[in-house]
C-alpha cells in the first residue's frame, strides 16, 4: 500500500513537472518566432528549392521578374525581360551585387515571418493593440527596426499588425525609421505551399496598385 501511494505520488509531480516544463517551453517564444511557426517556420528545414515571380500591377503597367533559389547551397538564378542572370550569394560579383538587392527585397516580401527571426541587427518592440491603418481592425502590433549599419537598407523600420493566430494581415514600411509611412499595405490571399503560409498579395487602401506573387513552387 505504501508502495502504490509513493508510486502515485511521484507519477503525480512527474506530470506537475512535464506541464510546468510544457509552459516554459512555450513562454520562450518570442512574438516573432510565434508569427514565423505560424506560418509554417518549422518546415524551412525541408526546402531544397523555392521558385516565384515577384510582380507589382500599378494603374495600368506592369512589372515583373522570376526567381529560383536553393537555400541550401544560395545558388540563385533571375529571370527578367533583360536578361537571365546565374549566381551564387556567397560569391557576389558587381553584376550579381545589383541582382541580388533585388533578390533581397522580393524575397523579403514573400517571406517577411520568417525574416523575423533570420536577420540580424534587429530589435523588436514591445506588442501593443492597434487600429491597423487598412481595415481599421483592432490587431496586434509589434514594431521591427533594422540597425543603421549592415544590409542594402539600413535603418528601416516596419510596423507589422498581425491577428491573435500570429498570422501577419497589414504592415506600415518606414524607410530610415521615419515617422510618416513609406507604404502600406495589406497581407492577404495567404495560401499553404507544402506546409509554408505565403501572403500572395499585397494591397493598398487607395489606388490601383497590387503587388503580387504568382508561379510559386517549393521543394
């Protein structure tokens, strides 16, 4: 008898012991890595290949150039109407240079959750509740600044408003940290490509102007 309550009561603060750890485990989430596993963070590890064309629709023109990237390996492969640029990120050339600030910023569009947590020279404000600046919903807030030195646009800032899912819906871009926004638009049409949630289109609240990924394969 004595053996069996001593039995249950060690199995007892075992239990208390793994729910307490279970807590812990979760509270060392910061708000950007909850919004890069929410978007599917976990399963990067399984991409060999990513492929997409980044295109923006303003009033009546249009402008569009493809990308193929092995993250594995940073070989990168740009097609535009120009020309069909082949390079690799660890050897960048004054050719390759140009090609890839370009590669930076579309890939920073698509994959702005798991941005997040990769760059570094980052710093993160505290959350807050807002009013987001399109839908005028009430969201989450967290404020993403860049450092003044390092990378091809050093200081900026962005103020990401994201749902209680951790799912990203509007961001404010403020190049340098200004004040006064440098754009703004909406997340949305988020599909699942092989466990990765990707915003496939953004949108401003006025205007004819529609940036948008189409041709996204991963492997």
């Amino acid at each position: 008898m004595k053996n069996t309550i001593l039995w249950l009561l060690t199995l007892t603060i075992f239990t208390s012991c793994n729910k307490e750890e279970k807590k812990t485990i979760e509270k060392e989430f910061s708000i950007a890595e909850k919004i890069a596993n929410a978007h599917g963070f976990e399963n990067w590890n399984k991409v060999s290949k990513i492929a997409f064309t980044f295109n923006v629709d303003k009033d009546s023109s249009h402008f569009e150039r493809s990308w193929t990237w092995k993250p594995k390996t940073n070989a990168i492969t740009l097609i535009s109407n120009q020309d069909t640029i082949n390079y690799n990120r660890k050897t960048l050339d004054s050719i390759s240079l140009k090609a890839d600030q370009s590669f930076i910023n579309d890939k920073f569009w698509l994959l702005i959750p798991f941005q997040l947590v990769w760059d570094s020279g980052t710093t993160f404000s505290e959350a807050t509740k807002e009013k987001a600046p399109i839908s005028e919903t009430l969201l989450n807030k967290i404020t993403l600044t860049y450092s003044n030195e390092g990378g091809y646009t050093p200081g900026d800032a962005y103020d990401i408003f994201y749902d209680d899912a951790f799912i990203i819906q509007e961001w404010i871009f403020r190049k340098g940290n200004s004040k006064a926004p440098s754009l703004i638009t909406s997340f949305q049409n988020t599909k699942d490509f092989n466990g990765l949630k990707i915003a496939t289109e953004h949108l401003k609240k006025e205007g004819k102007w529609n940036l948008n990924f189409t041709n996204i394969e991963i492997e």
